[in-house]
C-alpha cells in the first residue's frame, strides 16, 4: 500500500468515532425534512449541495417558523461561514496542489473531518498529508448522505420516545470539548448561548442566529485584545 493509500484510510479510522452521534443527526434531518414537506429528491439535494447538518437543521427549523427567504439564507450563510477559519488554517498545507483540487477538497472541509486533520496537520509533515482531509471528508460525506436517505426512508418507523433529536447537539459537543479548557472559549459559548435563547423569542424574522453569532465573535475579539494588551 502507497504512502497516499495509508494517510487516506488514517483519516478514515480517525474520524470513524465522531461518526456515532451523526448517524442519529442525519435520521432526523431526513425525517424532519419530509415532515415539513420537502420532496425526498429536494431533500437529497440539500444534503449534496450544502453538505452541512447544522445549517441543514437550521434551514428546516426558519423554514417551519415562517421566516423570510433573506433571513434563511443569511443563517445559513452565517452558519457555514465558520468554513471560511477552517479553510484559512489548513490553507497552508494545501499550497502546493492547483486550484481546482483546492475547490474539491474545500467541498470535504466539514467539522469533524478538519476538527481531526487539524490535529494530524500539525504533527506531520508529509508533503501528502492533505490525504488524510481527503479521507476524513469523504467518510462524513457518504455517512451524511446514506444517513439522510435513511430517514426519508425509515423516518415514520422511528418512534419519537427515541429522542434522537439529542443527536444534534451531542454531535457538536463532542467537537467542543477541547474547548472548554479555555476560559475565554466558555465565556463566549455561554454568550452565543444566552444570546440565542433570549433571541429566539424577541429578535424579529427569527434572526436569533445571526445575532448572536455576531455578538459571540465582538465578544471573541475584545475578550482576545484584552487579554493580549495584558500579557
């Protein structure tokens, strides 16, 4: 086996854990999806196109709340737009490939696949380690789309007592841990929270998410200034 073959399959085994919680994360996209009245093809095409549960989810969510198109589309734009960091930081481990694989590999930067090669980007220096992205997304590609398909399918044969919608935030809890060791990482996930929750009622067009994604990163900048000035 070529040393490409081997990097590619350790980005498989290594994001092969966080797959646990999405198999339940997609089954409720795929169930809520038909449930609010997307056609199964319209449904497999929201998982190919945005390829991304948590705007996917919200989507659904502004969507059954009579939200405007404008303000969907700027969530989810909002949402996604952590895509933009993840693209920045393993920018420079992909220098050397041409542009249209940069684009293609773009595609498969979703959270768990950076969230491990991140880690194996920084201990290794091969120069074909973007394999293991390559690997890592393409697990979760096939994973989310198989486990949307089998929520359009199985959805009305999963019982609700099941509670399957916990999925959704364990999913992303398990990519947070790390973060709660730093203080100011909590601080502004507690205000991005609180924002949310108290937003959810009394920010108008259902712009909750907007705003306090928005306020988390002021937060985020002052708290990072503040602490540099004192160093």
């Amino acid at each position: 086996m070529n040393s490409n073959l081997k990097i590619f399959f350790k980005g498989i085994i290594d994001v092969s854990p966080l797959m646990i919680p999405v198999v339940p994360f997609g089954l409720i996209f795929g169930v809520l999806s038909i449930d609010v009245g997307f056609t199964p093809l319209e449904t497999m095409g929201m998982s190919i196109i945005i390829f991304g549960g948590a705007s996917q989810i919200i989507l659904l969510q502004l969507f059954t709340g009579g939200a405007s198109s404008l303000v969907i589309i700027s969530s989810v734009g909002a949402v996604n737009s952590r895509h933009l960091l993840y693209g920045a930081v393993v920018s420079e481990h992909l220098s050397d490939l041409k542009i249209i694989w940069k684009i293609l590999i773009s595609y498969f930067l979703v959270d768990q696949a950076f969230a491990r090669s991140n880690e194996y980007f920084k201990n290794n220096r091969d120069h074909n380690k973007y394999f293991h992205l390559v690997g890592g997304g393409i697990t979760c590609w096939v994973i989310w789309q198989t486990t949307t398909f089998l929520g359009i399918v199985l959805g009305s044969f999963i019982p609700e007592k099941l509670g399957l919608s916990f999925a959704v935030p364990l999913t992303f809890l398990a990519l947070l841990v790390n973060d709660f060791r730093k203080l100011i990482n909590v601080i502004v996930i507690i205000i991005s929270g609180i924002v949310a929750t108290f937003g959810f009622n009394y920010i108008p067009y259902k712009a909750y998410v907007i705003v306090a994604g928005l306020t988390a990163l002021v937060f985020a900048a002052i708290l990072t200034k503040y602490l540099k000035n004192n160093e």
